[in-house]
C-alpha cells in the first residue's frame, strides 16, 4: 500500500516536472523494445541529475554505466554548447540503443560513448587528458566503485561533484556482513566519500518507481 503511494507521487512529480518529453520517451521504448534492461534512473531522479549539472555549471561529465543513454540525455542538456558528455558502456548492444536515443535526442555532438570495461577505459581516459571533469555520474557494476570513486577524484578538480547510484537497495546497505560483491562495493564507496579528506559527501534515500533506493553524492573540495 505505502509502495503503491510512493509510486502514485512519483508519477505524480514525474508529469510535473518532466512531463511528456519525446526524446526521453523515445528512448525509455526503443530501450524496451531492444530488451535492454528497465534501470534507468526514475524520471524525477533523472531530472535531479540536470538539475546537479546545471547548479554546478557542468562543462565536462564522465558517466559510468550509459544502459540505453537516459540519465546522458538529461545530463547532457544541461551542457553549454561546447560541453561534452563522455559515456561509458561495457555492452556494446547497449552502447547501439544509446547512440540512437542520444542522436535523436539531438545530443550527438555532445555526447560521446565509448565500449568497454570502465576500468580498462579510464586510464586512457586519464593519459588523453580528457579530464578534469565537472560532474561525475558512477552507475554501473556496483563491485568496482571504489575503484571508480578513485578515477573519479584523479580526474577532478576542486568543485567536482561524484555521484554514486544505488547505495541503498533496500536496505541491502546495511549488511556489514554481505557476501554481495555489489553490496560490499557500496558499502566500501560511501566509507571512502565519508572518510576521504579531499571531499565531503552525504548520501539520500529515495522512493518512488525504482523502489526503495538512493545515491551518495560527494564534492571535491578547494
Ligand atoms: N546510467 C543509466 C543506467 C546504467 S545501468 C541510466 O540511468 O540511464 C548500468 C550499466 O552499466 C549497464 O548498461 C551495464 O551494461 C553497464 N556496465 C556494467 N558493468 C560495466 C563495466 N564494467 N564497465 C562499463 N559499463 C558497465
Ligand atoms: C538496478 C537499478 C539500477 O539503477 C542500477 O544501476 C542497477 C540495477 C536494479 O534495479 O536492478
Ligand atoms: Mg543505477
């Protein structure tokens, strides 16, 4: 009962706040239809994500775990023209439907996905010098976060924010005890951004249609 409440309210804020949008609709049914899995962020958490991109002015965001590109399409319209959004995607049938959600979203010049396993990718990442970037976005195999957290402060700069998706599955969090790689590698990210000198962080809960769930987020400090 509760559950079904919380996801009336988040259809409720989603109508409000995102509405009908052909571009991310477009890209939530070509995801569908191509059999991607449906774990994109929630309309309203895709919202909160441009929202963050504009506050902090983003001209450089990394993602890690692009899926079918709906989370980079709300972030890359918070771009200025000359932002980039770089993407990253172990599967390549994933990074396919992305590439066309994001063209049609008219972000192609924007936007950039590259395949592979992000922890092969980003030391070329690092070498290009294709950091420091503004916004980092961590959302792809839990297990690896700290190791992604630890990209992400290398290729900072001071006022770069990291967020991380996913840290409270349920409650699933709180399992000190977890044989879960993805639940140790959440529990060990938010014990990093919380002990972490170079940061502050906190991390929030979340309701609605991704069920009972939240991010952490962290800013690099001056
Ligand atoms: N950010 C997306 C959802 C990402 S789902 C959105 O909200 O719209 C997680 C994605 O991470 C999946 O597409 C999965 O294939 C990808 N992934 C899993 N392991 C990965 C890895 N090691 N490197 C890069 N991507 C990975
Ligand atoms: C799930 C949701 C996510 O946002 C994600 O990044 C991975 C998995 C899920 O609901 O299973
Ligand atoms: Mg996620």
């Amino acid at each position: 009962m509760t559950e079904a409440l919380q996801r009336s309210v988040d259809t409720y804020f989603s109508t409000l706040f995102v509405g009908s949008d052909p571009a991310l609709d477009g890209a939530l049914s070509a995801s569908t239809a191509a059999g991607l899995p449906e774990i994109q962020v929630s309309a309203p958490q895709g919202k909160l994500l441009h929202l963050l991109a504009r506050m902090r002015n983003a001209r450089r965001i990394l993602e890690i775990g692009t899926l079918g590109g709906y989370s980079a399409i709300q972030m890359a319209r918070a771009l200025p023209p000359d932002g980039r959004l770089l993407s990253l995607e172990f599967d390549p049938k994933h990074a396919e439907v992305a590439r066309a959600n994001i063209a049609r979203a008219g972000l192609a010049e924007k936007v950039e996905i590259r395949v592979g396993r992000a922890l092969d990718l980003l030391p070329t990442i690092a070498t290009e010098g294709g950091g420091p970037f503004d916004l980092v976005f961590i959302d792809a195999d839990k297990e690896h976060n700290p190791d992604y957290f630890g990209w992400a402060l290398k290729l900072s700069r001071p006022g770069t924010m990291i967020i991380v998706d996913n840290v409270v599955r349920d409650g699933a969090v709180l399992d000190a005890e977890s044989k879960e790689e993805s639940t140790r590698g959440t529990r060990r990210v938010l014990e990093m951004m919380a002990s972490e000198p170079r940061v502050t962080a906190t991390a929030v809960q979340s309701v609605g249609a991704k069920g009972w769930d939240g991010m952490a987020m962290a800013v690099v400090l001056p």
